[in-house]
C-alpha cells in the first residue's frame, strides 16, 4: 500500500512553491505535516487537515476560522488521492477567495507527482523481485513450481530456451549497466550479476547473436570486456542450470590456460574444460607426464609450439608444416623427437588425444 513519505512531500512542496506565491504544506493520512515551505511546522498535526481526513472533501478556512483551531493558518486544504483512496492533504496557505483559482491546479499537479513516484517504486521493486527471482531459478532448488509461476507471472518466461553467456568486466565498469544495454537490446534475456564484475546474460535461443561481433560493439561503446565464456543452448532450467556452471568453468579455465583470448566457447572447449575441473586429480597429472618429458627437453619451446600447431590442424601434415614455416621433414623431425620424449607417438589417435589433452592444459606462456 503506497503512503506518503517525508522526501515526496517536500518534493511536492518545493515544485508548486516555485511557481505559487504562497506557502504549501503536504499532510499524511494522520494530519502529520511531511513537508511545507515554513520548515518550522514540519512533523506537527494539522488540525485543518484532520477535518478534511474526517469527511474526505474540501476544507476552506478564513481568518477568523483559523483562530480557533491549532496549528492551522487560513487556507484551502484539498484531499489528496491515490487509486480512489484517500493517502494525505494537500494545504495552500492564504485567504481561500485569492486561492481558488490555483487550488485544483495544484492538487492535480500534486496527485501527478504521487501516482509518477509510485509507479517508480512499482518498477524498483519490479526490478529487484525479477533479479532475486532469476538468482533462485539459478540455483539448485529453482525448480519449485512456486517459483516458476511466479517468473511466468513476471513474464520472465521460463520455458524459453536459452544460451548462458558468462561476462567478466574490468574495473570500473558496471555490470548493472551492461544488463541493462542487452536486455534493451534483446528481448527475454535474462542478466544476473553474482559478483561485482561479473554478469551472467542468458539470450534466448531465437536471437542470432555474432560473438565476435558482439565484443566489437560493446568495446566501441566503452566496455572493458576482459573476456567472454559462451555456453550451449540450453533447454529447461535444469539444462540451463547445468550450463551455467560449464560456462563457470570454461571462463576460469580461459583465465588461467588461455590469459590472451578473450572470447571462450564451450563447443570448442569442451573437453579440456572438463579434464580442467580435475586437474588436481592424481589421473590427470598422469595426463600430463608424458607432455612434462617434452618440456623438460624443450629449452626453446620449439617442440610445444611444434604439437600446439599439430593439435590446431588436426594431424594435417602439410597445414601444420605451412603454418609454421617449415618443410614437411623438419616437421616429421620434431615428431619423431616428440614421440621419442613423451614415449607416445602422436601420429596415432591415441596419442594424439593423450598430448591434446595434455597441451589445453597448459598456461599459453608456457609456448613461448
């Protein structure tokens, strides 16, 4: 229920004093002045007031009136009303024949005020339920039937298929504000901030996005994007759920492994992401054996930049070859000395997949 308060009076008071030559004063549903242009009389009754609350119409008082009640001046006092209901007094002190012409003006310059305030809270609270309700579909119990009525209620629209993706901004910058700027421009999109320069922005599935592109354009418009983890297309909140939680990991993963890229995709990391979940795990730092003989070896960082080239052209010989710069028998050269360190052979699938692994797992740094 919307009720006057203190700083919305005086709001009132000052707008129509500025442009009225008498004094107003703005009284709540118990006849308590909030606000008025004589300061002195803030937080006193109103007993003008109170008759106008008691029979909910127009009260003038002249001169000779106002003698006999207290706290009260000559003037005209006006209900004021908010959706049908009586919410407080609008008084506008002077004779009441000098101020009838102002009077109607006034309240309904008054009324616009509390019915424009009240629709901001409306949209504040609108706001804050929408993000504390988006963060519970989130979390693990968010499927509650309750809760989902309530989002399709809010038109949130659960039932839409969407793709998370994960924002990780620089100081400075606002995740607030960039929420904003993708909801305006996609519509459905659900953003969620869970740290200070973090931002979770859920598209729906419907809207064509071009991740590159997208970057471009948010960096011209002044954002300090230091990078961006982009999940699958997820369906239901369970699904969605649980792609939130890969594209937490693929952007830690990037953070740590690939420092330089700044866009992440989980279909291209998918598996590296999940052996990265584990690297602490005794199997995985097997994993990783054979690649530490190579690098042991490896003074220049030659062989490693040699198998990263191997891994990105999928075996190709000549490709590889081309995208180093080198002729075909130097790089069967490496191979075989690779082979010979790591005691695997990476011309087989087996192999190949062993010292894949193994290189997603390593810092870009260490390449070069």
């Amino acid at each position: 229920m919307f009720e006057l308060d203190h700083d919305l009076a005086q709001d009132i008071v000052d707008r129509t004093m500025a442009i009225l030559p008498y004094n107003v004063n703005v009284m709540d549903s118990q006849g308590l002045i909030l606000g008025s242009g004589e300061p002195e009389r803030i937080n006193t009754r109103h007993e003008g007031a109170q008759l106008v609350l008691a029979n909910g119409r127009v009260v003038e008082i002249d001169g000779q009136t106002a003698k006999h009640l207290k706290g009260v001046q000559p003037g005209i006092n006006l209900p004021l009303l908010h959706d049908q209901r009586l919410i407080g007094v609008l008084g506008i002190t002077g004779e009441p024949e000098r101020l009838r012409t102002y009077a109607e003006l006034v309240r309904m310059t008054a009324e616009m005020l509390v019915s424009h305030r009240h629709q901001q809270a409306e949209q504040q609270w609108r706001r804050q339920r929408c993000d504390d309700l988006l963060a519970l579909l989130l979390a693990d119990s968010g499927d509650s039937p309750r809760l989902v009525d309530e989002a399709q209620q809010l038109g949130l629209k659960p039932q839409l298929s969407r793709t998370p993706y994960l924002f990780e901004l620089g100081a400075g910058q606002s995740a607030e504000a960039l929420g904003t700027w993708l909801t305006s421009r996609y519509p459905d999109s659900w953003c969620v901030s869970s740290a200070q320069f973090s931002l979770l922005w859920c598209r729906p599935a419907v809207a064509q996005v071009d991740n590159p592109r997208l970057l471009e354009k948010l960096e011209g418009l002044g954002w300090n994007i230091l990078r961006v983890a982009v999940g699958g297309q997820a369906e239901g909140l369970s699904g969605l759920r649980r792609c939130y939680r890969r594209v937490g990991d693929l952007l830690a993963y990037g953070r740590d492994v690939l420092p330089q890229s700044r866009l992440l995709t989980l279909n291209r990391y998918r598996l590296p992401v999940m052996l990265w979940r584990h690297r602490n795990d005794d199997a995985l730092d097997e994993l990783l054996n054979p690649l530490r003989k190579v690098l042991a070896k490896d003074s220049n960082g030659q062989l490693l930049a040699t198998l990263r080239s191997w891994c990105e052209h999928d075996g190709q010989s000549q490709a590889c070859a081309d995208a180093l710069g080198i002729h075909r028998n130097s790089l069967r050269y490496r191979m075989e000395r690779i082979a010979e360190l790591s005691g695997v052979d990476p011309l087989t699938l087996d192999g190949m997949l062993a010292l894949y692994l193994g290189v997603q797992l390593l810092p870009q740094g260490l390449s070069k």
